[in-house]
C-alpha cells in the first residue's frame, strides 16, 4: 500500500505498474473533486509533474487553492521531489514565510506573465528572474509529527510505522507482539510478556464505586489491542497514559478457572525514549572456526570495533571441530552494539550471539512467579 501520490494517483486507488495500491488523491482530508479533477486533466494533457513549483505553474490556482496544497503536502504528495522534506512546504521560515505560499506566488506570477506575454522574446521560456525558487531551510518534522499527519489526512499510517525510529530496541527486547498477545489472550493460553507500541487513543473512566480508570489502544507492528489500569496500577503509570507515547509494557497474564477469564498483571510501563540502546546487551560473542579465519572475518569483526567503539564487552569463541578444541577469548576493546554493527555483521555472515543484560529477561525467576522488572 502507497501513499498518495502527485504523478500516480488517480482521483481514488489504483495499482502501480510494480502491482502496489496507490491512494487516491481524494483520499486525502481537504483536498475536493475540483482540485483532484484540475490536477489530473492538466497531468493527462501536459505530463507529470517536476515539483510544487510546477503544479503551481500549470494549474488554475482557483482550483487548486492553498489548503488544498497544504493538505496534500502534509500527506506525502510531494515526497517524490527528493530535493525538499515534508516541513519546507509547511512550516514557516525567520520570515515568516512558508514554501506552499512561496510557491503560489510564484504560479501566480508566470501564470499572468503567460497571459500577458512577458514570458520574453519568443513568448515562451522562463527569463532569469522567473527561475524556480528554492523552499525554505526549516527544521524537519519529526517521524511521529509527519505520520500524525499523514494520519489525520489518510487515515492510516503509509510511508512508515511511528515504531520506526526504535526499531532496534523493538528487535531486541520485545518478545510478545500484540498480535501473540491478542492471540494468547484468545487461548486462554497464561503468559509472560514485553510488549512495545504507540498509544493511539486513551479514555479515562470512573467505576460504580468511584475509582477512576483507563482504557487505551495501544499499537505496534502487528496490529492495534485495549488495554486497562485500575486502581494502584492506575494512579502509578497515569502520567505514561496519553496518546501518541511510545511504551515498553511488562507484565503477565494468568488464567483465572473459577471465572473462566484470563487476568492481566501489567509489572512496569516506561518509556521507549527513556531506554538505552547502548546498554540493552551486556555482551556479545563472535563464532569463529578455521574456515572463517582462512576468509578473514576476524579482520571484518577488527574494523567494526574501530568503527564503533564501546562499552560493551566482545568475547570471541574459536571452535575447530577436527581438533575437537575450543578456546574462548575476550577483546581488550569493547564496542557499541547498534542496529548498523547489526547489519554489517549479518552482511559479511559473522556468526555472534548477543546476550541481553538481565533487565531485559522476562522469565519466571520462581515459584512467586516475580517479574525481572518489578
């Protein structure tokens, strides 16, 4: 599923040529059939389009007014440009001046230079003073800002998932996804979890006895559950409790026979901004056997230390099965395990196991059935 797009939308879904769904420009919030119906008669007649400056410069801006083109910015558009981010077409420079209105003017101007036939000597062509103008330097919007948008305009989440930027912490210690959780719930099947998820909408409530609680949507890759504080667990995370927060939740659920319901123990709710990735593993071993040296992956593990030095211990475990010998060594250099260490390792097929620091680990420590995190 794409986003809307300026150049390959039509007025509602169609498929791409590479056979994906692309949303239709009147999906998107704001923007009426008049505009769709202009944008799509001159792109028919004259070819798609370059950039904003373009579509400003080619269409009847009556038509096609400024909150249109706002709303459709804000949704993705114009992403296909690679030169400008969502923020420079809507957010307003030291002047006071936004790229949307910067670009109107200027469709303006050629537009009645057009219809005026000032465009130069042969009557077509921009002169140097009509050269498209560059959209503002402004601070970008954040991941979360652009897919609240993108939300509001469309409706769902297109261009990427708010999880997104804490995709690694995500890989790492989350072992339940809400879909598993939903599922297990179902089941009536009893479990430990630690789960990871946006808040999407939160209601507080008031019991017949008079204790206030919350209900909240919380959502992550695999799809969208509601959860409940009450009481004491109420009152502690209530401050963590509000829409748009990215939380790391740890608890368990046991099956009750007497009602024949399954009953959830949230232990720990936190913030996933509040984690630190640099310290989720407390080691990391490489595998190494006589072949792999012979293709010098040792030399590969060598240049990611240099790359990315740390505090987080590396053991190297050398096994040579004909000799039936194994000789384990730790690294004077520690490294920083991030995603991109991730990625460079499995890249060059190194064979290492992480190992989570014990915060992390969510078994059952004994019979009292404790969480590691409470």
């Amino acid at each position: 599923m794409l986003g809307p797009d300026l150049n390959e939308s039509r007025n509602v879904f169609t498929v791409t040529p590479s056979g994906q769904i692309r949303f239709g420009l009147s999906a998107v919030k704001g923007v009426g059939d008049n505009a769709v119906e202009e944008i799509l008669m001159d792109r028919d007649k004259n070819g798609p389009f370059k950039s904003l400056f373009e579509l400003t410069t080619r269409v009847n801006l009556r038509a096609v007014n400024k909150r249109n083109i706002e709303n459709m910015a804000k949704a993705g558009v114009f992403d296909f440009d690679p030169r400008y981010h969502r923020a420079q077409y809507v957010k307003e420079d030291a002047n006071g001046t936004n790229g949307i209105e910067l670009a109107i003017r200027y469709g303006q101007r050629i537009q009645q230079e057009k219809f005026s036939g000032q465009m130069g000597l042969f009557g077509g062509g921009a002169n140097l003073a009509n050269e498209e103008p560059k959209l503002p330097q402004v601070e970008k919007l954040t991941l979360l800002e652009e897919l609240k948008e993108e939300e509001e305009l469309v409706g769902v989440f297109l261009s990427k998932h708010p999880l997104d930027d804490f995709k690694f912490i995500y890989d790492s210690i989350v072992t339940t996804s809400v879909k598993e959780y939903r599922d297990a719930i179902e089941n009536k099947s009893p479990q430990v979890f630690q789960m990871m998820g946006i808040i999407t909408s939160a209601k507080e409530f008031m019991s017949q006895m008079g204790n206030p609680y919350v209900r909240f949507n919380f959502m992550d890759y695999s799809g969208t559950i509601e959860l409940s504080l009450f009481k004491e667990k109420y009152l502690k995370f209530k401050p963590l409790i509000d829409k748009d927060y990215i939380l790391l939740i740890q608890g368990q659920t046991d099956y009750s026979k007497t009602k024949d319901e399954m009953r959830m123990n949230i232990h720990h709710i936190q913030l996933v901004s509040d984690v630190d990735p640099l310290t989720i593993y407390r080691s990391i071993q490489v595998d190494m056997t006589p072949s792999d040296l012979e293709q010098g992956k040792q030399q590969i593990v060598s240049d990611v230390l240099s790359q990315f030095p740390g505090k987080c211990p590396l053991y190297f475990n050398f096994y040579d099965a004909d000799e039936n010998m194994t000789l384990r060594m730790v690294s004077r250099a520690g490294l920083n395990f991030t995603n991109d260490v991730r990625e460079m390792l499995n890249d060059m097929e190194v064979v290492y196991t992480p190992r989570l620091d014990d915060r992390w680990l969510v078994e059952r420590k004994d019979e009292s059935r404790r969480f590691y995190n409470s």
